[in-house]
C-alpha cells in the first residue's frame, strides 16, 4: 500500500501545562474526503495548525506524504484558515488575495500567466464575478469563496479547511461542497476539513476523526458519528440541532 497523505502517530501537543491534544493516532489515504469534529476548543484547528507545520508536537510526530510537515513543499497543500477577525478595510481586490495563494506575498506587480492563474481558481468555485471586488465589500459567504480560490489555486494535492462555511447560507455551503468535490476529483487531491455540521461530516467525508483532546473515533462516518460517541465528546447531545434524529436515523 502506498504510503498515506496524512500520518499522526501517537500526537501530544501541550501548550504551558495543558494538553491540548493527547495520543491522536490515524492514517489518511491519498484522494479520501476526512472531517474533523469536534466541541469548541477540542483541539481541532490546533490539530491542522500542527499538520501544517505551525504548532511543533509535543510527543509523537505527524508526516504528510511521508516528509515533515516543515519539509513538504509549499504547493502541495493548500490551506484554509478558521476566519474569526479579518482586517478587510485596505483597499485590495478578490484576485489580489488569491494571488498571494501563488507567491506567498502580497502581489504588487502580477504577471499575466499567474493573474490568469487566479480567475481560474476563482471560475472554480463560481466567484469569477468577483475577481475586482474590493475585499471590503464581500460578504462573508463571498469573501469564504475567495480563500477557497487562494487554497487551490496552486493544484496542491492536499486541501485543508478550518471551518470554511462559517458565514454562507444552505444554497453557497452546498455550491462550495460540490465545488470542494470537483476539486478533489480532478486533482485527486486529499481533503481534511474542520466543520461543525453533523450533516456534513455524514454526507461528504469518507472517514470522521472525532475529537475532544483525546480521540474518540477515526471511522466512517455512521461508526464515528454514533450516539455514545458522540456523547464521549459532547458531554451531551443537542435536541437543538436535530442531532438525536439524525444519529438515530443512522441506526
Ligand atoms: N497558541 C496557543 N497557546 C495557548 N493555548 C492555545 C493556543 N492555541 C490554542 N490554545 C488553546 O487550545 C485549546 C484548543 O484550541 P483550538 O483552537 O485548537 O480548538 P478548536 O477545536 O479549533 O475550537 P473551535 O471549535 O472553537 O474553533 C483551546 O483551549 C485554546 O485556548
Ligand atoms: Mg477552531
């Protein structure tokens, strides 16, 4: 068997006394959809920080196509930062932001090859209108496409998503998961993405790592997802969300 896109071998990581994470162990095969789930604060984009190269273990080691995350080159892997606060008011347009998905730096002159390049990437997730949109004046769910945009715009082998439908409606969140899937299609590419929604993670990953600091389940999604299980992580599950339903209607 060829060797995983992903391996985290027995992961610790601590910050000051805490443990953030504890003995996270799993293997993600090349061209799989995987969702992490979890409560607030579980861990989960500490976890992408850590495969990312940015937060060092503190036991145990992470690999991605069996190199370093520090050691893989930067255009395999495309990334999606958990939006919380974004200083959006300098004047730049959509296709500059996804220009520095290319080179890493802010595009001051941009040759013809990588602007087209960018609107490709843009064309991709159906944002090529908003190519010469101020930031400024995107909507979340907008300006969520636009770093989708900057993600792939390298055709990197391995995306991963902090949250990437934080602000769009039902409608743009299903565009986004079919594009996202296009994607991995056509570029055989890995996918491993935080999100909050049950439904989701049921319907789109192939296999779920579900954590709360320690791991309590990497399956697939109807294994992963079940009541107990997610009673582990939870402490509890919400009527709320229709969550009783859904893990009840999964048996
Ligand atoms: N650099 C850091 N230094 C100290 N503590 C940190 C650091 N980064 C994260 N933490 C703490 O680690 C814990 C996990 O944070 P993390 O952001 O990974 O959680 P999360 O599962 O992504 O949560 P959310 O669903 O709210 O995004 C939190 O208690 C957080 O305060
Ligand atoms: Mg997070």
């Amino acid at each position: 068997m060829s060797e995983p896109a992903i391996r985290i071998d027995h992961l610790h990581v601590r910050f000051d006394e805490y443990y953030v994470l504890q003995d996270i162990h799993a293997e993600i095969q090349e061209e799989s959809f995987v969702a992490i789930v979890g409560p607030n604060g579980a861990g989960k984009s500490t976890l992408l920080r850590t495969l990312l190269g940015l937060v060092i273990p503190t036991e145990g080691n992470v690999t991605i196509f069996g190199k370093e995350p520090r050691n893989v080159p930067a255009d395999r892997i495309g990334y999606v930062p958990q939006i919380k606060t974004m200083d959006r008011s300098f004047p730049a347009q959509s296709i500059e932001l996804v220009l520095t998905g290319l080179n890493r730096r802010w595009p001051w002159t941009k040759s013809k090859e990588d602007y087209e390049k960018a609107l490709a990437a843009l064309e991709k997730v159906g944002a090529a209108h908003l190519a010469k949109r101020a930031l400024s004046k995107l909507s979340g769910g907008e300006l969520q496409r636009v770093c989708l945009a900057r993600s792939i715009v390298r055709q990197p082998r391995l995306v991963m998503l902090d949250e990437p439908a934080t602000g769009i409606d039902a409608v743009g969140e299903a565009d986004m998961y079919r594009d996202l899937e296009l994607y991995r299609r056509e570029a055989k590419a890995t996918v491993v993405m935080i999100t909050h929604d049950w439904h989701v993670a049921m319907h789109h990953a192939d296999r779920v790592l579900l954590i709360n600091q320690k791991q309590i389940s990497f399956d697939a999604p109807s294994v992963a997802l079940s009541e107990e299980n997610l009673r582990r992580a939870f402490g509890h599950i919400g009527h709320e969300h229709g969550l009783l339903s859904l893990v009840k209607s999964n048996g």
